[in-house]
C-alpha cells in the first residue's frame, strides 16, 4: 500500500474503534507480501458489524492467541 | 455456434530462468501455428491472456509483442482479468467469431513470473484483491478465509483439503507438461509449513512460467473439438461484501450460461479442469459448478468420485496445483488440454473454469465433439 492509500484508509479506519463485531472468519498469516513481512505473524479478520462486513489485519499479538 | 479449436499448444509449466517473457510468446505462436498446420496469415486476430507482465518483467503493449511474430501484423489486444486473464481472452475471442469480423483468431496466454523474489511475486498477486478493502491480505489469506468458513459451515476437514492435493498431484503425472511430477500423501500436505491457516503451503498452486495458445476459427476444418457453451459471471472483489462466503456467485452465473448456451447439464460433462488455486478452490469449484451438492464435494473427492473411475475427472492435467499456475496462460492451458483430450478420442464433453481474484470473475467454457 503506498502513503496516499494509506491516507486514504486511515480516514475511515477510525470509525470502527470501540466497535464490537462478530469474527466470520480467521486466518493466521504466516507469509506476507513484501511490504508487510515485518508485521508476520498477523492474523486477517473477517468481521460482521451487522449492517456492514469489514476485512482487517490483526497485528503485534501473539502466536497463540484465541478469540472468545 | 460453429466454432472449433484448430490448434493448441502448452509449453512446459516451471521456473523457467533460460527464456525470457518474449521467448515463452515465440514458442507458444510458433507451437501453436505448427499444431494447427495454417498459413500464418489466416490469423485474423490475436487476444493475448496476461495478469501482470507490467510489474513482473517491466513490459506492458503485449499485443503489440505477440503480434509482431507475425509478417502481416495481425490486431491484437491484452485482456487482463487476475488469474482469469486467460478464460476472459476466450471469451472476447468467441464473442468476435460470433460477431463474424473474424473467422481465425489466435488466444495467447502468458505469465514470466519468477524474474522477480517470492515476497515481490506475493505483493504482485495480491493487487488482484481489493487494494482499499483488503489491505493485508494475500491470496492464501482471502482462500483461507473461505476455507475456514466452509470447515466451519460444512464440516470440511483438514484430510479431505489434502486429497484434493493428493489426487491432483497424481494426475500430474500423465502431463508431461506439468510443473511437478511428485507424490504426496495427505500426511506431507498436513505436515507442510503453514502459510495462512488452515492452508499450508502444499495447498497452495505454485509460482511458475510458462506459455499456452489455442487457435479459433468458424471457417470449416477437420478437427474434432468444437466450442459449445461459454459464461462469464462477476461478484464483488472484496470477501466482505459478499452475500455467502460458502460459494463463489461469479462461478454459478458463469456456469449457468455456459449449460444453457451448450443445451447440456452437469451429469454429461465427463471431464473438468477446474481452478484449483488453493485446496479449497477446488471443492468451491465443483459445487458451485453443480458437479456435487453444497457441501459435499469434500467428502466426495476424498473417496475418489473425482477422479477416473469415479464420477466425473476433475483435473486431468494436475491442475493448478501441480500443472502450476502461470497466471495469465493458465485459462488458456485448460481449453488446450481438453480440446486435446478430444481430439485424442479420450472424452467428448468436457468443461474448463477459470477464476479471476478470490471469485470476482469467473469464465466457463464447455467443449465437445
């Protein structure tokens, strides 16, 4: 992702802190494109806000994490 | 409809570092071309099939590469669709022979993808995933979204993904063009690094180089493998804004034409290369195809009805999975192999899927005597 989309996407992340959500589904990733080794291992999420699903990246947890 | 495949030609599937991405084109025309036994200048036209020549090997105009191999310089256009490139090439191509503008028209796929480091390869594919909604991702963690959401709703476990690998790997074997010539057992592919779970890396199709072409024509010919059917579906790009995570929509619309366009149903196909990008792929093909019921194609390819002696073949050639995956060649590589396998007299109702991304495109073509 290069800065202006980042930029872009940051705008709107800030609207889903404090929500909670329903995990549809979850991976553990392992690989990473190259510009986002650096945060592996990162789960990638994806969440039901009820009236709308998002898809997010879960990173700087720990490998043996669990969601309740 | 009167179209029919007059020649076809795949080039070796592999980390190919001797050729070049124009060296991979030369050999598919002059395969092609050689197979076909036509004069050159009876190509009307070219559609060449490639995901990301751009990025990979810093050369976009692939229409004009491909159709300078020619003396007479034939029109020539690249249609891009991710790992549909080369399904949706078949499709504009049937769609200019229909018109009647064309009576020969020549389908190029092509992809040179290992000039450049795996993470580079990864960063690459994943532009076909939405770049604002999907950030984060790669394609084994969007298939791994869907996997984990078909083992959840459907009770799909960790055996039956590795049989999908298991018996592609085996039908490999009878390709000499195939990438991989190796047996694996489901405990190889369940031991396998972790890439994003549940999928482990032997789940997951390889990187690889390599060229496919197929010649088209509606002028009158001798040779047996005809054009019946095609569909094309779409869906959204982003997994979040899919209705059902346990299906992949674009598959059914395209399917569905396709069967209606062919006068045909699912119990005549006797053969399918279907788009095994990951493990899972498979199993969401060949129930969104309607070739097993939703949820049971699992099962049902673990005990071998997908294989021959079974219900129906899917992936003769290896798939994907083992034939590999040079993106924008791999669309073409099914209607190549299959028309082969009719016109070697060894099925007559065949039918090839090809996806685009996580299931936003989709391109079914069915093929017969």
């Amino acid at each position: 992702m290069n800065i202006t989309e980042y930029w872009r996407s940051n705008k709107q992340w800030s609207k889903y802190l404090g929500k909670k959500a329903k995990v549809l589904a979850v991976s553990l990733m392992e690989v990473a494109a190259s510009d986002q080794t650096a945060l592996l291992p990162y789960s990638y999420l994806l969440l039901d806000l009820e009236k709308s699903k998002i898809s997010l990246m879960g990173a700087a947890h720990q490998r043996n994490f669990t969601f309740l | 409809m009167n179209i029919k495949v007059i020649g076809n030609y795949i080039g070796k599937f592999a980390e190919l570092w001797e050729q070049s991405l124009t060296d991979l084109i030369k050999e598919g025309v002059e395969g092609v071309l050689a197979d076909a036994q036509i004069d050159p200048k009876s190509i009307d036209a070219i559609f060449v099939a490639n995901k990301a020549s751009g990025s990979f090997n810093n050369q976009r105009h692939l229409g004009a590469l491909v159709s300078e191999q020619f003396a007479h310089f034939p029109p020539a256009m690249r249609i891009e669709g991710a790992c549909a490139s080369g399904g949706l090439a078949m499709l504009a191509a049937e769609q200019a022979l229909l018109s009647g503008v064309y009576k020969t028209v020549l389908v190029l796929g092509v992809e040179k993808m290992t000039d450049v480091s795996g993470s580079e390869t990864a960063a690459i594919l994943a532009t076909a995933a939405s770049r604002e909604k999907e950030y984060g991702s790669t394609f084994p963690a969007l298939y791994a979204i869907l996997a984990n959401y078909h083992m959840n709703k459907y009770g799909t476990t960790r055996e039956q993904l590795s049989s999908v690998v298991v018996k592609n790997h085996l039908h490999a074997f009878d390709n000499p063009k195939a990438q991989f010539h190796k047996k694996f057992t489901l405990e190889d592919v369940a031991n396998s690094a972790m890439v994003a779970s549940p999928l482990r890396l032997l789940d997951c199709s390889p990187i690889s180089d390599g060229v496919a072409a197929v010649i088209l024509s509606s002028k009158p010919s001798s040779r047996k493998a005809k054009i019946l059917g095609f569909g094309h579906g779409q869906d959204t790009l982003a997994l979040a804004d899919r209705q059902d995570l346990g299906r992949l929509a674009a598959t059914e619309k395209a399917a569905k034409q396709a069967f209606l366009m062919a006068k045909l149903s699912q119990t005549d196909i006797q053969v399918a290369e279907v788009h095994d990008c990951f493990s899972i792929a498979e199993i969401l093909a060949v129930e969104d195809l309607g070739f097993f019921a939703k949820g049971k194609a699992a099962a049902a390819i673990a005990k071998g009805k997908a294989t021959y002696g079974g219900q129906i073949v899917i992936n003769p050639s290896g798939g994907l999975k083992a034939c590999g995956h040079p993106v924008g060649a791999t669309g073409v590589k099914q209607i190549a192999f299959l028309a082969n396998l009719i016109e070697k007299g060894k099925f007559e109702r065949v039918l090839a899927h090809n996806v685009g991304g996580s299931g936003a495109t989709a391109a079914v073509n069915i093929l017969g005597i």
